[in-house]
C-alpha cells in the first residue's frame, strides 16, 4: 500500500503527526524530527494541496489543522514543524492479471482419472510488502456460470485428484490481502479433457463371405478368413461434449486351420478406456474330404462281374456328394492288379474335391480239381489218396474254367512242380489204381489238351520212389499253386 498525499482533518488522537510542508513534495507522516523531514523513506507521501494553520501555535502540542480546499495559499518551506491531528490517506493498488490458466507439464489430458495439475504464470502487486493470492474458478460444456473450486491459493498451480467427467476450462484471479483484485485469466479452450466412458464397441466383419452356411446356421469358410475389426464411435461425455476419440482397435486376425475359430477385439479411446468386447464365431475347411477304397480280399474269379467299394468322409464342412459307392474291377486278365476311385468323386459342402484312392485285388481261375486216376481228396469229398504202382507214368489232369464255368486256357502255360517225398506208406498199403504206360512228359510244363479242354502232364515215376507219399503240383499264371498227393508202392 502506498500513501498518495490525500489529506484530511482529523480529532483522532491516533492520527497526530508532525508535518513540514512544501507543497510538491514527498513527505512522511511518521518520521518526525527537528527539522524539516525531507526525504523520508517509510510511507512517503506527496502534499497536493496546500494546507493552512487554522489554529493552534507552531511547534505547539494542541491545535487543530484545517485542509485547505482549492486555491494556492503561498505557502513556502516551512522551517518549523506543525502538529496537529492530520488523517494521511494511504491508497492500495490491484495486481496484475495472472496467466490464463494450462495443463501442467506432468498431466495429460484426455484421461480417465481426473487426476491432473493446472498451473498459471504469477500475477504481481506494485505495492510493496503486499501478499498476493488466487481463487480458482470451473466450467465445463453444460455449465453457463463458473463455480468455485478454491480461494486463498498461495501457490500459482492446483492439482486434482478425482475431477469429474467433462470437458474443463477454468479462469483465476488474484487478490492483494487489502481485498484489491485482478480481472480474471481465462483459458482459451478446454484445459482438460476428463473421460471415463469406454467407446463403442467396434464392429467385427470377415475379409470374405462364407462358402456355405449349415443348417444350424454355422458359417463355412474355405481354407482361410480373416476377421477385421472396425471402430464405431466414442460415446459423448456427460456434459454432452465429445468423447476422446477412438485411438486404437484390435488388429485384424486369421484363421486358416479347419474347425471353429472365436475372434474378439475391443476399441480403446485416447483416454485410455476399453470397450467391451466384440465377437464373430464361424468354422474354417481347410481340409478336402477323403476317399477309401476297399477292394475284395478274396481271389476275383476271371471274367466275372466284380467290384470295389469307397467310402467318403469329411472333417469340416460336410460332404455334398455321396458318402459311398463302387468302381467296376477289370476281370479279364489273372493276377495282381490295381484299381483307382477317381479324384473329385466326393466333394464337401465348400468345394474341395477328394484325390485318388486305390486298392488293389487278385484275379485268379476257377480250379476244378485235379481230374482222374488222381484222386483230388482236397476238391473232391469221400476220396482216399490213389496209390500207383511205382515205375508207372501217372496222367495228371485238370481243368481251369473262368466264373461262368466255361473251361478256360491260361495266357501262360502252367508249370510242373517237382515232386516233394512225403512220408513212408503203411506196409498194408496195396496199389488200387491202373498202370498206365502213357509217354512221359518232357519239360516242365503242361499241355493243353483242346479237344477236352484241359491240361495234362504225363508223370513218369521210378521204381525208387516206392513205399513213400508223393505230392505232386501245379504252378499257374494267376500266382496260385496247387497241389495233390499220390501214393507210390
């Protein structure tokens, strides 16, 4: 506070002073000396308007002083102090403005706490010795008047710790402890922005449409998807202003093995809240269906009708073919052989097509035993084992038919098998079957005989091969070997 020279008459014994006037100049109401108190340093003040000794004597210790009102009475340098009740009316000056107030460097804004710092530049006061404080004021976007957050701040800052949802401006004045006050520093746009409302969920979408949907209403993806997600807005705050913003949503995600598969994503805004979560369920095939062949294990007569069976399955979508049938098998020719179930027979419900499957089967003669004098007691019931007289030629016949029971002759012609001596014969054994003295057979095949549609093969035994079991056999183009025992006495 400083004194600005106003000076009135006064009966308060509090307010005596000892003045020296000269108009002009700077004076002190509480420096008293013997002489004139020029220049004073505690609480100086100006005389502005000349003053006159109305009664009283100079130097005297009663009196009273009388304030001149207008006009110059000529006073000059008064050499002799003057005492009187004089009131010396100090005036105080308001401080400066302080800064508009901003976010401390330490917070953030959006964010969802409510926890931030505020600060603002000092405001100054001109007057010496004055203490200078600050009321804080706040408004957010519904609000039309300010209201109070606090008064009487020592400190050009503020902190919060649970400000509520909204969009902030706040405003601060500074007050002298006389009660003089600065207009208020207001800030230019929201200081903070507090948010404690998650976003929307985001939206959840597939980079394809599915290749088929089942009956329960399940989607089929083939070989892969993708689901992306997509932002979908942030909720407005409290105070209707806008919400922070989406910042970030799940990246998207694939899929490529077959089954189910469950994608989630969530948004979050830049206050750092998350939404709840959003979802897409669907299946991935990313599997072909498969074929097996099955063909028949036994021997496949030659020339009959004969086929193989397959089976189909699948582990994704479901077949939307056939889940079985049969391939004809080639029966024309003996022996091993290979048949194929074509690639894309089966088919699933999202467009794979199966591969190749195969199996493989036998096809072989009808053997119609071996043919008299041998008795054949493993084609033909209730015979007993032709025992020939050894050093005889034995005829050993047969006959191959194909599965419509027409006698057949193989490609090949089929191969003599060296006889193997079996065990001794019982001394009781007795020959029951003819000599025949036929030419013996050369080589180590049989002939084909046309006109009886048959093979045969003229086995010339030795005499040293008595007293023993013999079998005796046959080797055909169709892999097969049969075989007979004959007796030799």
């Amino acid at each position: 506070m400083a004194a600005d020279g106003t000076i009135t008459a006064s009966t308060n014994t509090a307010d005596l002073q000892t003045l020296h006037f000269s108009p002009g100049t700077n004076y002190s109401s509480d420096c008293t000396q013997p002489s004139p108190a020029l220049g004073c340093s505690t609480n100086p003040f100006v005389v502005t308007a000349d003053l006159v000794v109305a009664a009283g004597t100079p130097g005297g210790s009663t009196g009273t002083l009388t304030v001149a009102g207008t006009g110059s009475q000529g006073l000059t340098a008064d050499t002799s102090p003057a005492v009187g009740y004089v009131k010396v009316a100090d005036s105080n000056h308001a401080p400066t403005a302080p800064g508009a107030p901003t976010l401390d460097a330490s917070s953030t804004t959006p964010n969802n706490t409510g926890a931030f710092t505020i600060a603002w530049a000092a405001a100054t006061d001109p007057d010496v010795g004055d203490v200078v404080t600050y009321a804080l004021q706040k408004r957010d976007a519904d609000d039309t008047n300010w209201t109070d957050v606090a008064t009487g701040l020592t400190a050009n800052s503020y902190s919060f710790t649970g400000e509520a949802e909204g969009s902030w401006r706040y405003q601060v004045q500074a007050t002298d402890n006389h009660g003089a006050t600065s207009a208020f520093a207001i800030d230019g746009t929201p200081v903070v922005v507090v948010d404690e409302t998650a976003p929307n969920s985001p939206t959840a979408s597939t980079d394809s449409a599915p290749a088929y949907t089942d009956g329960t209403g399940n989607n089929w993806y083939k070989d892969s998807v993708t689901v992306l997600f997509a932002a979908a807005g942030d909720a407005n705050l409290t105070d209707g202003s806008a919400g922070s913003g989406v910042a970030s949503v799940t990246p998207s995600e694939s899929f490529s093995s077959t089954g189910v598969f469950h994608a989630q994503g969530h948004a979050t805004d830049h206050a750092g809240n998350s939404s709840a979560e959003a979802s897409l369920d669907g299946y991935v095939d990313a599997t072909a269906p498969t074929v097996e062949a099955n063909c028949p294990t036994n021997v496949v007569l030659n020339d009959s009708t004969a086929t193989a069976s397959w089976t189909a399955s699948d582990v994704g979508s479901g077949l939307a073919t056939a889940s079985s049938g049969s391939v004809p098998l080639d029966t024309s020719t003996v022996g091993d052989h290979t048949v194929a179930v074509p690639a894309g027979t089966a088919a699933d419900n999202v467009g794979h097509l199966s591969g190749a499957a195969q199996c493989s089967y036998h096809v072989g003669y009808a053997f119609g035993g071996f043919l008299q004098p041998i008795n054949d007691t493993a084609h033909f019931v209730g015979q007993t084992t032709s025992v020939f007289k050894a050093g005889s030629t034995i005829p050993v016949k047969f006959q191959l038919f194909d599965a419509n029971g027409t006698p057949v002759q193989a490609a090949v012609a089929p191969s003599w098998l060296t006889p193997a001596k079996g065990s001794a014969l019982a001394s009781t054994v007795t020959v029951d079957e003819s000599t025949y003295l036929a030419t013996a057979s050369s080589g180590s095949v049989f002939k084909w005989d046309a006109t009886s549609q048959q093979y045969i093969y003229n086995y010339k035994t030795d005499k040293s091969q008595s007293g023993n079991y013999w079998r005796i056999g046959v080797a055909l183009d169709d892999g097969s070997t049969i075989f007979v025992s004959v007796a030799l006495k």
